[in-house]
C-alpha cells in the first residue's frame, strides 16, 4: 500500500516551522488510531510516509507524553490519548450543525 500523501506545508509565510512539526507527530498520532487496535513500527511508517527517523522520535515523544504505548513491538493509542479524542469529539458535538467547525486547518 503506497504511503498517503500528506500536505503539511506552510500556507502563508508566519506560520512556524515547530508547530507543523506537532502537526506531523499528531498524524502519526492519527495512523495509530486508524489502524485499528495496535500497528507495528513498520505500518505506521508506511502509513505516514514519513521518514523512519521521525516516526521514531514522534512515537517515542507520544510515549513520554502517555498518548502512545508500545507492547512487545507493537504500538497503540494510550487511554489518555483516547480520553483527548473524546473530548474533542464532545466539543464538536456541542456546536451547531449549520456550520462547519474545524479545530485544526493544515
């Protein structure tokens, strides 16, 4: 399966080079959830396209910070990463339907 194309770049010349570096940990965050219940090294890089290198630092920086946790090889979503989901989705929820809400516009 080709890796997905992902468009991360900057739309306008204030936008800070960190942050979309947060961007891309938080879609590597995104490839553990959609991948089911756990992915291994290997899927999520080919998942994200990103180089092996930063998936790793990504993966271990979403571990120190409890959203991920690794299992014999295996990598998944944390509980606090998905109680974070939650949240997001219940403020989603709590706005109007005749407009469209978006949180993060990358």
């Amino acid at each position: 399966m080709p890796p997905k194309t992902r468009s991360i770049a900057p739309r306008e010349k204030y936008v800070i080079a960190a942050v979309l570096d947060v961007f891309r940990v938080l879609e590597v965050l995104d490839d553990l959830t959609s991948a089911g219940t756990r992915a291994t090294f290997t899927e999520i890089v080919q998942a994200t396209g990103f180089a092996e290198n930063f998936t790793f630092r990504a993966l271990r920086t979403l571990e120190a910070a409890g959203y991920a946790v690794q299992d014999r090889r295996m990598w998944r979503m944390s509980a606090r990463a998905a109680r974070f989901s939650d949240r997001i989705f219940s403020v989603l929820d709590s706005q109007p339907r005749t407009k469209t809400t978006t949180i993060i516009d990358i």
